[in-house]
C-alpha cells in the first residue's frame, strides 16, 4: 500500500473511530438523561407515598409492612425500626424539603433510647441506617454521640473465644448462633472507630469479618445463613439456615447482606481480603443460573418450585446498593459488569411489576418483598428495608454514575 493509500486508510480509520465514539456518546448520553429522569420520577414518587407511611403510623411506633389490607407498626425494639427514618433522610437528601427531615427527627427522637440495647446484633441496622444518615446530613453532634453510645452496646455482644458478635440469644436450638446478616451491622463499628479514640470497635468487625470468611462460606461463595458456635472454645457446632429453604440453600437476602458487608469493609479499611470476598460473592449471584433476566431474585436460589417461586425485591435492593459500590473498587469490563446489574435491578424495581401505584400499598414503595417464608411471616409484602436500600441505590447511582 502506497503512502497516500495509507494516509487515506488512515483517515477513514480515524474519522470511524470518531464516529463510533460520537454514536457511543449520544447513546449514553441518552441513556444517563433516562436514569436521571427515573431517579428523579421515583424520588417524587417516594416523597409523596411517605406520605400515606406516615398518616398510617401512630406517632410512637415504626413502620413494619402492609399485609391484609392492613399497614402494621412496630415499637422501635423492633430490628427494622431504623429503616424508615433512613428512607425519610434519604428522600430529604434529594428534595432538600425541610418538612420530610422534620419528621425524620420526630422518629429519631423515639429512637433515641434504643442505643443502649444490648439484647441483639442488629442495633447497627436500627442506629447507623437512622442516625448515621441524620449524623451525615446535619453534623449534629448530638447524633454521633448516639452512634458511638450504640456501638458501646454492639459491642458488648461480642464473643472473644469465637471471635464473633452473637446475633440472638441462646435458645433450645441455638448455643452461639451468628447469621449472616451480622456482617451489616460492621458498618457502625467501622464508622465509630474513625469518629473517635476508640479502635476496639474496629478491631470487633474486623475480627468479626475474617472469622465469617472462615465459617459461613461455601466453596462456591455462596453463604450460610447461620452457623452456631461454641463460644466457650469458638469450635463451629453446626451451619444451616432459618429464613432460607433448606440448610445448604444459597437464601437470596443473605447473600446480598454478604455482598453488602465486604464491599463495606473494604471502604473502610483497604483490606484487599474483603474486596476479594465481595468479587466472588457478586459472581455467585450474577452467574448464578437461577438469577432471572431482570435480575430480581426468587427468595431463595435453590428455591424447590422456579421459576414460580416468589421473588424477593428487599434483597434485589441490597445487591443494586452494593453492586454501584464495588464498581467504585473495580475497572474495566468488572466495573460495568456491577453496575449494568444494578442498573437492570433498578430499572426493573422502579417499574409497575413491582413498583406500588401512589396512595397504594400502604404507603411503601416497593412490593414483593419476603421477610421469612419458613416461618410464614411478612411474605410477598412491602417491607422497610427494601425501601431503604432501593433509595440509596438510586442516590448511588445518581452520585457516582450520572
């Protein structure tokens, strides 16, 4: 080929690659106006279906579920007590309207006592989803001391000799008993470490953590919900599950509460052990052929009756949140693996299947959630924590992708 071919080739060369780049960037520039416009068209939405949550909420209680026709509350002992005041601070920190942070602190002040409960593990999710995000949004330092008196309780849980946080008390079952989900509440340990002089909480969820990737860990990465210790010696009694199928089941809502954990773990403390964990979790999930194509999961992957079986949008939630994390820890074709996932989980959260119609579904955002099929409680309902994790996603995406 002669030189002005060449030059001629190579211009055609360049001019296509241009082209192409040009087409790329109006497709997604498109595509981040579609987002945007969804963010957007859901945070309306949720401002004015908490308004419906909070008429049908006596003003000493929490949001629990709408089931029956019915919307049901909770006193704030309840694990999920926290969710509902995160949800209002997530929705005021894209309205910026100062009567939804209002009743937000009406709901924290209720909430207040509860940072001396010593009786389980999930004191994180009911203080740090609350008053961590109040804390974050407002720099009143009445709020961190909550958090850090909170975290003196979770603390108080913790079994040197197993080297764990126990989650429920003993029971004729149970001797030890730590649940998966106990990787969510690390968060506030982690957080009241770097907000004070006391190290010892970040010691516990580090501690905590390494020992469940010991533990609660199938070869395929997959999690058990439960494994029972003895914490006198820290020798393992037994695996298996509560709210999952079966005992070796891969229960759906677990493995998002892992994948959420050590993504979160390694925002805080680098450690490349915990990044590793969540990149094998998230493949897990993401490859697992029982994901359906909307990516929102059936209740549990092993799940005896898919593809009928109910689906949970309280875990597809905790995966999108967690997903947009971890590709803020990762490159390339990785990266946008995660968050093409949760992009699909939002888009796919955010439509009439299971979206609620305003002023329906008492009042809650999101349907076809379920609490514990086993024991029959909260199934195919709306729940608190889907709503939450479903409105930081959408604040994720909007803050790291848009």
């Amino acid at each position: 080929m002669g030189i002005i071919k060449m030059k001629v080739f190579y211009q055609i060369m360049v001019l296509s690659f241009c082209c192409i780049s040009v087409f790329a960037q109006k497709d997604n520039g498109k595509d981040r106006i579609a987002m945007k416009k969804m963010i957007q068209e859901n945070f309306e939405f949720a401002e004015k279906q908490y308004q419906y949550l909070e008429k049908a909420t006596p003003f000493d209680s929490m949001p629990k579920t709408f089931q029956n026709n019915h919307n049901v509350s909770s006193d704030v002992y309840w694990w999920c007590s926290g969710f509902y005041p995160g949800s209002l601070l997530y929705i005021y920190e894209y309205t910026k309207k100062p009567l939804i942070l209002d009743e937000a602190k009406k709901k924290l002040a209720i909430l207040d006592t509860v940072k001396y409960y010593t009786k389980l593990h999930d004191i994180g999710f009911m203080m740090y989803c609350s008053f961590g995000n109040a804390y974050r949004l407002t720099k009143n330092e009445e709020y961190k001391k909550v958090i850090l008196e909170s975290s003196k309780s979770l603390a108080t849980r913790y079994r040197p000799e197993a080297k764990v946080i126990q989650s429920w008390e003993a029971s004729k079952d149970y001797a030890g008993p730590v649940i998966i989900d106990n990787m969510m509440n690390l968060e506030m340990l982690e957080w009241a470490s770097q907000n004070s002089a006391d190290k010892s909480f970040a010691n516990i969820a580090e501690s905590h953590a390494d020992t469940t990737i010991k533990n609660h860990f199938r070869p395929d990465y997959s999690s058990y919900h439960l494994v029972d210790y003895d914490f006198n010696s820290g020798n393992v009694l037994k695996k298996g599950t509560v709210q999952g199928f079966s005992d070796p089941s891969a229960w759906s809502r677990g493995q998002g509460w892992a994948l959420y954990g050590y993504t979160m773990m390694y925002r805080f403390t680098k450690n490349t052990a915990y990044l590793n964990q969540a990149q094998h979790i998230a493949k897990f999930i993401l490859n697992n052929p029982n994901l359906p194509a909307d990516k929102i999961p059936y209740w549990d992957f092993d799940a005896p009756n898919i593809p009928n079986a109910l689906r949970d949008a309280s875990a597809a939630a905790v995966y999108a949140s967690a997903l947009l994390e971890l590709g803020q820890y990762t490159s390339g074709k990785e990266k946008q693996n995660y968050v093409d996932a949760a992009k699909t989980i939002l888009v796919s959260l955010s439509s009439p299947k299971y979206r609620a119609q305003l002023g329906a579904n008492g009042g809650y955002l999101l349907l076809h959630s379920v609490g514990s099929l086993p024991h029959k409680s909260e199934v195919d309902v709306p729940l608190t924590y889907a709503d939450y994790y479903f409105l930081e996603a959408l604040l994720r995406y909007k803050k790291w992708y848009l």
